[in-house]
C-alpha cells in the first residue's frame, strides 16, 4: 500500500508548513484562506517505510473575495 504525504506552506522553501496530511488516495480536503498564494509538494511511502523524495513545489492562489 501506498500512502502520501502533502505539505502545503505559504513559501516556496518550506519553513513555515501549515498543513500536513497524509492520504492513501489520490485527493484530499484542505481548508485555506482565501486571497493567498500557496506552495505544495508530495511524497510516497511505501508499506515497509521506503519514500520517495518529495516532488517538485507546486504554487497555486485561493480566489479572494468577490
């Protein structure tokens, strides 16, 4: 089995992680602040511990106010 690991920060370097989860399926519900531009990344482990490294940082912007 395969699980993931997703880090979402509000900077690229990762120095302030404001969630974390972790998921064996593909999707998962995060509830962020709106107007602000995220940064993500993902890693897999595997059953017996092994994980990959993480993948390369993702940015993404939460619609603001309309």
């Amino acid at each position: 089995a395969i699980t993931y690991t997703i880090d979402v920060s509000k900077n690229n370097t990762f120095t302030e992680i404001i969630d974390t989860q972790t998921s064996s399926t593909t999707s998962k519900s995060i509830t962020l602040d709106k107007g602000i531009a995220y940064y993500w990344r993902v890693k897999a482990i595997d059953s017996k511990g092994a994980s990959s490294d993480y993948s390369a940082t993702f940015q993404f912007y939460t619609e603001g106010v309309g």
